[in-house]
C-alpha cells in the first residue's frame, strides 16, 4: 500500500502512515488487525499538542519498524530542539517504544499524547466504513485502559498499558515529561487484543495462534533465509526481489487450526487469512526453495475438505476449501465466510500440487496419507463440478453472500463476452478445464504408483484424454485464433481474449498443433504490455488498466503463463516475460504486489501502482521464485533434478545453490545467452 508503513507476524498486522499515526479511513484500513479484526483504529501521537513529522522510517524486519520524528512543520526541521523516536514491533502483542530527546542545554517539560480508539471492525466493514452491530465502551482500570465490544457473547477488547505512569482517560495516555538539557526519556506502550466467545475463552487460544511471549523473530527469519537455495547472479535487481520473496513468505506464515503447521496468509491488508487457491498456488510456486509451505497447504486444506452440502457456504462433498474468515459478521452468520467453498479452481488443484510435491520431495507417505482426500477431490470434478452433466466444470453461486464467479478471477465482471456483455450462469471457464485435465492425468499417476489401483488410473487416463478432445473442439475460436474464455449456460463461447489461456499452457491441454498461436496471442500487443500479461487484452470492450481482472497485470498469474510457455517449448518467450517481470519489480522496491496497473511500457516508462493491491502478496511473492525455476529449466525426474537454463543476456550469470529435494540439496547454474528486443 503506497505511502503507508506496515509491520506484520502472520495474519497480525499494523498499518500506519509515514509518522507512524493511524486515523480511521474508508480509503485504507489502517489500525491494528488481528484474526480479521481491527484491535486500534485510532493512535495518534502529539507532543505539546502538535502531530510529529518524520525524518526518516527504518524498515528493520517485517515485525519491526522505526520512526525517527520532530514537531512542526517540515521548514522548522533545521531549528528542532526536541525529538521522537517511535521503535514499535509484533510479536504476541503490539508494542510501542516512545523515545523523546531534548536537544537543548537547558531542561524542558513536555507534554505527550497518545490518542487511542478501537471500532473493533471486520477488515472489510473498515474498508466499507459500516458500522457493526452491538454496544461499545471504553473504562479506565488501575494503570490501563480498556477498549471493549460486546455483541451477544461476542467480546472484544483491547487493553492498552504503559511502562512508564500516565494520565489515563477514556481517549488515550498522556505523559507530562521532565528533560534535563540534553536527556532523553522512554516508555514502552503496549497493546493486546483478545476475543471471548461463549465459553468466555480467547477464541484465538483455541485457533492455537496467540502467543503471550514474544517469539525470537529475528532468529527464525536468520533461519528461514539460511535454509532457503543461495542466490548469486549478475542482476542486482534480481537479487534484491529474491531476498524480498522469502521475507514476505516468512512475514506471511502464521501458527493457526492446528497449531503444529505454518499457515501462509494470502495478502496484507485484505486477505491476511487462509485461502485455498493462494495457498495452494504458492505451495506450487515454492517447491524448489521452500516445500513445507507446499505440505502444510495441502495438511490443513485436506483437513478442512468439505464433507456436506450446504448452499449457505457454497459447500460440497469433497471441495477444497475457498477461504476462512475470523471476524465477527462470519460468527453471526452476517455472512458466509467463516469457512466458505465458493471456489472451482482450488479441488482439482489439490490433486495437482499433491503430485508435484512428490516429485519434488518423494514424500511417498503424504501422498498415502491423503489418498481419500485426493479421491474425494476428483470425484467433485465428475458430480458436482460438473453442474451440466457435459464432462466439465462449471460452477454457480448458491450462497447469498457468497461470489459469482468462483474461477481465479473471482470479481463480478471478470468473465465477459469480447463486447463486455456478462454471461449469465453456470459458467465454465476455460483454465478450469485445463486444472480438471491436468489433476485426472496426475491423479493417474498417483493412483498407479501409491494407491495401488491400475484400473483407476487407467479411467482417469481415459477421462484426460477424453476432455483434452473435447476441449479443444468446443473452447477454441478458430478465425480468431485463441481459446474461448468460458462457456456460458447455452454452451456458447465467451470470446474475450484474456491471459487465461497461458493457464492452459501449464496444465498441458492445448493441442500441439495450437501452442504457438496461443504464444504469440499471450505476447501480442493487445495483452502483453511489456511488464507483464495483461488480464483482459486492451481491444476488449471490458477493458480496464486498473480493472482488477479486467486489464491489470498479476504476478501469480504471470508465473504460471511463464510456466507454461516453458512446458510447450517457447523458451524465448517465457524468457522475455520472466526479465520483464524482473525488471518490474524494481519499481516496487523489489516485493512484487498482488496486481499493477495494465498500462503499455511505452506510455508509462514504469508500471504503475494499482489501487488498493495487496502488498505483500503470498503468490506475487513465489512468482519471482516461478520465474528463477523458469529461466534455469529446473524440473524434478525421478530422483535427479533437470536443468535447462534459458536466460536472457540482460540478466547475465543466474547461479541457485542448494536446491532440496529427493535428490538432497544440489545446485543450478546458466548464463544469460538468449537475445531479446529491447521493450
């Protein structure tokens, strides 16, 4: 989020602006959020009555940051006699170090305040501005003060306590300070939130995520990047937007459900909960670098597969999991989001990211383990994904607050006829047949070589090719050259030409005989816009550069078009999208956010901000880790990893040293030697 500071441990975050104050605001939902609740939606700090300015802000670790601050006006900087240091970290708890030096030679007393609030919102009831059901109060204990939402059982409450004594009241601490000439004075404000519910327990107790004591932060990130394949290359900006990736992985893993596995939350600051496709996606992207993220994807979603059918969640037997929500109109039902299914695309990926995780690690055991689940994912893709009985998945919203379309591009106007018209439902979207083809053909290979059950391999290997055929028959628009979209409800074609189809590359479904043409569309003017694949191509009715899936460029999308340009053969091609969406990055500080703006290269010079993008972004941050597999050709065989670089000059020398798998730790090395036309 541009122009805002955040720190983060898990699905724990604070956003705030560059003094480090937060304000409620509609536009951003700054404040202190946890478990999808906001705990502080006001802290703003004065000294003498006026509001702080900054100097500079060290961003020191995901979990930490500092605010070096002076009063007045920017043209009183020069003259500040007095100082603010705002040192502030994550951890359990939120906790503030307020530092206030006096640079005179004479003593001074201060005044400072801490204004505080809290509306105990839901993420998006922040972002809406609506106000919740319920009362409200805040109470002045013995040295605290007590922010407290009740609702039914529901209880929140944020306790707010001082290090150093204070005058407190109902709207914050104040502090009256005494410097000597040249002194300085600290206190330590601390902030924790907690959630009862019927029991009259803290509900996050039972998620087993809370933490009392702060963890060794430092010490498991020095671990995480130490265990993570050793990055050397001649591209600093590669460098950089590498080391970024595994921090943002590490900033979004969280302890949650079952208490012995990392969860990866999706996205700061609207998503920072579980979802199944992210979670699964990133599992895929990080197999060469960091595969228990892949293990514990597939652990908690195998646990939380559905097991009824219940429209109200978009449930079924045997679907993988859409997204969990912790906040409070979910307990009550307001809406479907405590553990809700409205996903088409997350069941056959399971089956998809269970193969490959054991191709990569040869974790036979897993595989084993979670045979039911598997099973139970491919039999959803026959009976209830498949709504119009014609042997593909289609999908249609029962929930009434749940979401029209339930492919990857899950807004409202996302799936469009080329002259932006909307189809009506059930939909059938072209990459989830490509998902269903590529989960029956591992699905085979599982049932085969784990499961013991050659004849169930074998109908799977039939069904396979049988859709691949029929894929190519119904969804390819001949005169002009690319895949449909979608089907609609009358078995029509849903024309846009959108990055979709670089998702039929990578599931293996396009026709030999067509691969190039869907090529060279994916690299066309209409959806290349020389940082990246566009969503939507410019020459679509529909088409928006800051459309979320209507004409803005995503990174996890463009991994897996990198992906599967390399599978068909078009090395080049998935060259020159992987340095473009390198050099991209370099415009972002080197963390990739969730989308950017679709504008050409050549109007813009630099890709342009998208508004209200996540950042960081749990698949954005594996794409760069899609895109160093991509270039160096690795590709797991049997016991011996295959490598097969393809890298740009302008990138130069790429070396990835002690990359795991079943083959134990082994290292990849190419230089740059393919030659691209400059953008």
């Amino acid at each position: 989020m541009k122009d805002l500071v955040s720190i983060l441990d898990g699905n724990t975050f604070m956003l705030s602006d560059s003094r480090g104050d937060v304000d409620p605001s509609p536009e951003v939902p700054s404040g202190l959020f946890a478990w999808d609740t906001r705990f502080l939606s006001k802290w703003v700090l004065t000294l003498d009555g006026e509001r702080l300015h900054e100097l500079s802000i060290d961003d020191l670790q995901y979990f930490e940051c500092r605010f070096f601050l002076v009063p007045g006006e920017p043209t009183h900087y020069v003259d500040a006699k007095t100082s603010v240091i705002r040192q502030r970290s994550l951890g359990g708890a939120f906790e503030e170090q307020l530092t206030v030096l006096n640079h005179r030679d004479e003593a001074v007393v201060l005044t400072l305040r801490m204004e505080i609030d809290s509306d105990f919102a839901d993420v998006f009831d922040a972002r809406e501005a609506r106000s919740l059901l319920g009362r409200s109060a805040k109470v002045v204990e013995q040295d605290r003060l007590r922010l407290h939402h009740q609702r039914d059982r529901h209880v929140a409450e944020t306790i707010v306590t001082s290090s150093e004594p204070a005058e407190i009241d109902t709207e914050g601490l104040t502090f009256r300070i005494e410097l000597d000439a040249h002194g300085q004075w600290s206190t330590t404000i601390r902030a924790i939130g907690t959630i009862r519910g019927a029991g009259g327990r803290d509900v996050r107790e039972n998620l087993r995520g809370y933490q009392q004591v702060r963890p060794e932060k430092r010490r498991e990130l020095r671990e995480w990047l130490d265990q993570a394949p050793k990055l050397t290359c001649d591209s600093e900006t590669l460098e950089d937007a590498y080391q970024r990736s595994l921090i943002d992985l590490a900033a979004l893993q969280y302890t949650g459900l079952t208490g012995q596995m990392k969860l990866m939350a999706t996205g700061l600051p609207w998503y920072m909960s579980l979802f199944g496709r992210h979670s699964l996606i990133t599992g895929f992207q990080t197999l060469p670098f960091k595969p228990q993220i892949a293990r514990s994807a597939l652990w908690v979603l195998g646990l939380l597969q559905g097991g009824r059918v219940d429209d109200f969640r978009d449930e079924e037997p045997g679907k993988i999991m859409h997204e969990i929500r912790y906040g409070e109109p979910g307990g009550f039902e307001d809406s479907p989001y405590t553990t809700y299914y409205g996903s088409a695309d997350c069941t056959p990926l399971f089956v998809v990211l269970l193969d490959e995780y054991e191709r990569w690690t040869g974790d036979a055991e897993t595989v084993r383990l979670l045979e039911y689940e598997a099973r139970s994912a491919l039999a959803w893709i026959d009976t209830y994904g498949d709504l119009m009985e014609d042997g593909y998945v289609w999908y249609e919203c029962r929930s009434p607050g749940g979401l029209e379309n339930q492919s990857w591009k899950d807004s409202r106007n996302s799936i469009m006829y080329a002259d932006g018209r909307l189809p009506g439902s059930p939909r059938a979207t072209c990459e989830l047949q490509g998902y269903a083809y590529d989960a029956k053909v591992r699905g085979a290979r599982l049932a085969r070589t784990f499961w013991n059950d050659p004849a169930y391999a074998d109908r799977l290997e039939r069904e396979a090719a049988d859709l691949r055929s029929r894929f190519n028959r119904d969804f390819w628009i001949a005169d002009r050259g690319y895949y449909a979209l979608a089907l609609d409800a009358e078995g029509g074609q849903v024309d846009a030409l959108a990055s979709n189809m670089g998702h039929l590359l990578w599931s293996g479904i396009v026709d030999d005989s067509r691969a190039e043409q869907v090529a060279e569309q994916l690299l066309s003017r209409p959806l290349f816009s020389g940082w990246g694949v566009r969503t939507l191509a410019y020459d679509q009715a529909g088409y928006n550069p800051v459309g979320y899936h209507t004409g803005a460029v995503w990174p996890s999308d463009n991994s897996l078009i990198a992906l599967g340009l390399r599978r068909y053969g078009f090395a080049n091609q998935a060259a020159r999208l992987a340095v473009t969406m390198v050099e991209a990055s370099r415009y972002f500080g080197g963390r990739m956010p969730e989308a950017f703006a679709g504008y050409d290269r050549r109007l813009t010079r630099y890709p342009v901000q998208y508004p209200r993008a996540c950042s960081p972004h749990s698949s954005s941050a594996g794409t760069i880790l899609v895109l160093l597999r991509t270039l160096l050709g690795l590709r797991p065989h049997q016991e011996h990893l295959t490598i097969d670089p393809a890298i740009p000059e302008r990138l130069g020398r790429i070396e990835l040293i002690g990359i795991p798998g079943r083959w134990g730790r082994t290292d990849a090395f190419g230089r740059g030697r393919v030659r691209l036309a400059p953008e």
